[in-house]
C-alpha cells in the first residue's frame, strides 16, 4: 500500500514548555492510525500541525509526496484534501445543516450548489441525519451535530481525515452513534488518523495504535498486541489507569 | 391642560419631530458607516490606520456630544469652514455614534471564538472567504443588541440640538414656553413626541434583539 | 484663536471652576445612584407582580427618555406646573440619580442572572435566609463584574453633565461661552480655541477613568 502521509521529526514549543518532540509518523492510504495518551501529551496539538493550524518549529509535513508550507498563500488548496472534524463541533451557528455541508464544496471546490446538495442529502441519509437537513445547528443534539459535523468534513472527499477528541463532548449514550459513523467509514477504506480516549472503540477501528506521551511517541503497534501486550511500562501505566482492579 | 392649546402646538412639534428624526437618522446610518469601516481596520490591524481610529473611537467616546456639537457648529467655521447646523448636527452624531459603533462591531468579531475560523480553514476556506462566509455573518448577529442600544442612545442625544439653534422638539418646547408659558402644554406635548420617536424603536428593537438571540443561540 | 485668553485674567481659573461644579453634580449623582441602583437591582427578580411592573415601568422611562427632556420636566415641570421652586443643580442632582440609579439596577440585574440558580439552591440548602444568600453568597460573586462597569457610569454621568448648562447652571461650557461673549471685539475667533479647550478638558477627565474600567474590566476577567 502506499504511503499517503509522511510526517518527519516535527517539534512544536509553546514557549519553553515542549509539546511535541520530535515525531515521525507515516500514514498508508486506507490505514486508520488511532493515537491515545494522557491529556495534555500533545496528540492535539500534534493533529493541529498535520493541517498547519499550529505551525511546527520543526520538521516537515509532506502529504502526496509534497511538502506542506505553513506560509503557502494557497494553504488552503491543501486543506482541501484533508477534513478534520473538531471536538466542539464547530458548525456555523448561522446557517442549516444543509448550508453547512454545501458552503465549502461550493466555494472552495466551485462545485455547483445543486449537485453539492445531492451529494450532501446521500451522506445525510447515510448517517440517518436527512430529516434535519433544514434545520440550525442550535436545533440538534450533541451526536446529531457531531455526524453532521463528520459529514460536512466528508463533503470535500478528503484524502485524509483527522478526528480530533470527537466524542469527548458528548453525552454517554450519544457516543456510540457518532462512533458508529466512524466505523462505517473505516470499513469504507477512508484514511483516518484519531485522537480518542474510547479505548474499546480505538481497538475496534485502528489499523495500529499509537501511544503519545511527553511529546514522543513512547509506542505503537496493531491494536490487539498494543492492549493485550504493551512492552513499555508507560503503556502498562496509562492502559491500567483505565481499569477498576 | 388645556386642548386648545395643544391643537395649537401640534403643527410645530410636528414639524419639529420630522426634522429632529431626519437628522437622527441621518446621522445613526452615517454612525453605522463609519463604524463597519473603523471595526475592520481595527479587526485586520491595518497599520498606522488602525491607531488613529483607536484614538479617534477614545478622544469621542469620551467627550459629550453637546462639547462636540459646540466645537463643530461654532469652533470649526473660525478656521474658515462653513457647516449648516444641519449638515453639523449629522456629523456630529455620525462622529459620536460611529465611535460607539465602532466597539460594537470590533467587539463582537473579536467575540467569535478562533475555533470557528480554525473550522472554517480546514475545510479549505481561504481567511478572505472564512471571513466573509463565517465571521462576519456571525459577528453581525452578535452584534444586534448593542447596535440597538446605541440607535436608542443616539435618538435620545438628538435632544442636545436646540443648543446649535436647530429648531428641534427641545427647542420647540423651550420658545413656545418662553412665548406663551403653557408649559405644561408644552412639556406634555415634548414628552408625546418623544414617545412617538422612541417606542416604535425599542419595541422593534427588542424584536430584533429577541431573533437575533434564537439565531445565535436557539432560546 | 482663542487660546490666549485662556491666560488672559483668570479666565483658566473660571473654566476649572465650572468644570469643579459639573463634577460636583456628577459624583454626587454618581453616589446616589450607585447605593439605590444595587438595591433596586437587586428586588428586580423579585417575583412580586407590582413591583415587577413598577419597575418596569421605571426603566422603560428612562431607556426612551432623553436626560434633557427629564432635565427640562423637573426644572420647569416642578416650578412653573407644580409650584415648587428648586434650583437648577436640584434638579439636575435629582434627574441624573433618577436616570443612574435605573442603569446602575439594570446592571446588577444583569450581573445577577449571570449567577446559576443552583447557587441560590445550595446556599438555601445550607439554611441561609434569602437575606443572607443575596448579602454573603451572590453580592460577592458580581462585585468584580460590577466595579468596572460602576466607573464607567461615572464618565458617563460626567459627560452628561454637560446638559445642565441648557437649564442655566454655569458649568465649563457656559463659562467657556462666557469668555467668547466678553472678548468678542478683542477676538473674534476665540470660539474656536475656548471650545477646543473644554473638548479637552472633558477628555482629560473622563478618558483616564475609562482607561481604569477597562483596565479592571480585563484584569478581573480571567
């Protein structure tokens, strides 16, 4: 499979304080990369730079075989091709879901509104959303606004798909229909790298796990040997916290 | 109180209360103008410019408008430049209202939280995009009720006019007692054609205010 | 242009006495208001029907009539209809407070929703009187809202102040329009110098104490 992803030795500091220290990560096309660590470990952040939301200090981000520059006027070309979705959502309060679907596709990829539409209703549909198509995110609950919020992200048909933190807003019982969409798209064969604290769910999606801690990544492997054998006490340390024995 | 005389009076308010709205409202949308343009140049940081509109939204922000008014209609023309009370009395409230104006839009861009324009990029919006499509529709809305406020605020500073001899509803009450002393006539009639101006406005005002809530906030 | 005859006599020394007496009414306004502004503020989510609609009533007043026209009702309104005969800075003391303490009650009104009910609930769960929950638990919780937003009241009543000279009280304007009259043949242009000079003085005043609202304002935020 090839490689879609190839993230070489970023550092990131706020100040003296290191986030991220040196990472490297390579993503193949169709894998999904689940990364857990203790808050504040710097796997946010670290999914920030992959977009150039935060900018590295150092190191490179080279998607398609081409560098991604910060300072690039045509940013934004690049954005295209990879969707995040946020844990706070982040849907425009001023417009339907429906017009948030549309609003990239059509301005950013000039695509025409009706066939943008057509295309939004299909995922709509898909994550069972399509009865709320005229109405205001306000309108929604938690879960509802996350899978549309996934969708609108869809809508650009990103070659890769970063999820930040994607449930940790949400309500209990509404995680698992957002999880659900996830899977769904897994299975689909989309990209995904994940920053999750659902241990089950990340055992269930990923492709390889990743452990983030101090700003490196401490270790990673396929999943079932990531929970069932860690091979660094720090994994041991952090899985355990999880568990009631 | 006499209904003679208030049938007497009603012609001259009126015609007061026509000029004292034109000139008001000339002077909100002037304040509204240079509002928008001062919060962006503020918002993008343009440089040098930004700092004199800082300093111009402070020095009348800060200084009554009646001071402004006299400054303007009798300061000004020494220098050689001949303003009408009138065409003084619109910028005059331009120049007060577009320095509170100005704080109500920059604060409300400043209110809409980074994440949204962060949101709004990934998706592969260019800033002047996420801009014009997310930030400034929402700053807009956000931006209603001290908008609203300030209207209401400015209507009432229309008040202070008389004192540049703009024959407005002050002035009107203020001769008509000095001529004929029916002031409870007088004031009567001050306080009903101020009622016609403001309530209208505050009641569609709270209207606006009350959509512009459920836009935002959906209660 | 005018600036001159700022040095002229003491004519300086008559500018800052007018300004001395637009403060005077100003802070003592100011003090009034704040006092009745926060106990009225505070029965404002008093559930009582009337005094609901009294105040109501009162604030709608004051949010749609301009200062001037209460000026001119309690000045002319009281001595010419009424009969009663008070001075200028009576009245303008009694309106700028009438108009104050509606703001000031609107301000601890809003600050006091900010406050979640379940911190009335779990004060009231400790046994502590309605008295007492409003004096030892809620007061405290708006104070550092209150202050920045009590001092920018104060430059706003400052400004306002300037109003006073239309019902004849000599503050910095009138005696600035005074000095223009008395040198009209020696200086024709002096409107221009004198009027800047009182712009300038209420802005050395009020700007100062704005800076501090928001200096307060922003400190006590985080």
């Amino acid at each position: 499979m090839d490689e879609i992803l190839n993230i070489r030795g970023i550092s990131k500091k706020y100040e003296d304080l290191v986030v991220l220290d040196h990472l490297d990560l390579q993503v193949r096309s169709g894998e999904v990369v689940v990364i857990v660590g203790p808050s504040g470990c710097g796997k946010s952040t670290f999914l920030r730079c992959i977009n150039a939301l935060e900018k590295v200090d150092d190191g490179e981000v080279i998607l398609d075989g081409k560098v991604i520059d910060p300072q690039d006027k045509h940013l934004s070309k690049v954005r295209e091709k990879i969707g995040m979705v946020f844990q706070s959502y982040e849907l425009f309060p001023h417009k339907t879901v429906l017009q948030n679907l549309v609003l990239a596709p059509v301005r950013v990829k000039k695509m025409n509104r009706k066939e943008a539409e057509e295309e939004a209703l299909r995922l709509l549909e898909r994550v069972g959303l399509l009865s709320k198509k005229n109405n205001y995110p306000r309108q929604l609950s938690g879960g509802q606004k996350q899978r549309a919020a996934i969708v609108r992200a869809l809508m650009m048909n990103p070659e890769i798909l970063l999820l930040d933190e994607i449930t940790a807003a949400l309500d209990p019982e509404m995680v698992r229909e957002v999880l659900e969409v996830v899977l769904d798209l897994a299975k689909e064969g989309r990209t995904m790298i994940i920053v999750t604290h659902e241990l089950p769910f990340a055992k269930a999606v990923a492709d390889r796990v990743v452990f983030i801690d101090g700003g490196r990544i401490i270790e990673e492997g396929e999943p079932k040997d990531f929970f069932e054998h860690p091979k660094t006490e720090r994994l041991r340390k952090f899985l355990h916290s999880f568990t009631y024995e | 109180m006499d209904f003679d005389v208030l049938s007497f009076y009603f012609p001259k308010y009126a015609e007061a209360f026509l000029l004292t709205v034109r000139i008001g409202w000339l002077g909100i949308f002037l304040s509204i103008v240079i509002g928008i343009v001062s919060a962006f140049v503020i918002y993008f940081r343009v440089p040098v410019l930004s700092r004199l509109i800082g300093a111009y939204v402070e020095i009348f922000r800060n200084t009554p408008l009646l001071v402004q008014l006299f400054f303007l209609y009798f300061g000004i023309p020494k220098l050689g430049l001949n303003i009408s009370a009138e065409t003084c009395g619109i910028v005059g409230l331009g120049l007060l209202g577009g320095s509170y104006m100005s704080e109500a839009f920059r604060s409300s861009l400043g209110a809409i939280p980074n994440s949204q324009k962060e949101s709004a990029e990934a998706l592969g919006l260019t800033s002047v995009q996420t801009f014009f499509q997310v930030i400034l529709p929402e700053a807009w809305v956000l931006s209603v009720p001290a908008v609203v406020a300030n209207v209401i605020f400015l209507l009432k500073e229309t008040s202070v006019f008389s004192a540049i001899s703009l024959m407005d509803l002050m002035f009107t009450a203020k001769d008509l007692i000095g001529l004929y002393y029916d002031t409870t006539e007088a004031l009567f009639m001050l306080v009903v054609f101020y009622i016609i101006m403001l309530v209208p406005v505050s009641a569609a005002g709270s209207i606006l205010e009350k959509r512009a809530r459920y836009k935002m906030f959906g209660e | 242009m005018g600036f001159e005859l700022l040095l002229k006599g003491n004519n300086l020394g008559r500018l800052f006495g007018g300004l001395a007496v637009a403060l005077k009414i100003s802070l003592l306004s100011v003090c009034i208001s704040l006092v009745l502004g926060t106990v009225l503020g505070s029965l404002m989510n008093d559930r009582h029907p009337l005094i609901k609609g009294v105040l109501r009533g009162y604030l709608e007043i004051v949010r749609i009539m301009p200062q001037l026209v209460l000026l001119f009702l309690a000045y002319f309104g009281t001595t010419r209809v009424l009969g009663i005969n008070i001075s200028a800075e009576t009245a303008s003391v009694f309106v700028f407070s009438f108009w104050g303490t509606a703001e000031m009650s609107d301000l601890v009104r809003g600050a006091l929703s900010g406050i979640p009910s379940v911190q009335y609930e779990s004060s009231m769960a400790l046994g502590l009187s309605d008295l007492q929950t409003l004096v030892f638990v809620i007061l405290p919780q708006i104070i550092r809202r209150m202050i920045p937003l009590s001092i920018n009241l104060i430059t706003r009543m400052i400004k306002t102040t300037s109003l006073v000279m239309m019902i004849g009280i000599v503050e910095v304007l009138k005696v600035g329009q005074q000095i223009i009259e008395a040198n009209r043949k020696i200086d024709p242009n002096a409107a221009f110098g004198i009027y800047f000079t009182v712009f300038v003085l209420y802005f050395i005043v009020c700007w100062p104490i704005s800076r501090l609202s928001k200096y307060l304002e922003k400190k006590w935020e985080a």
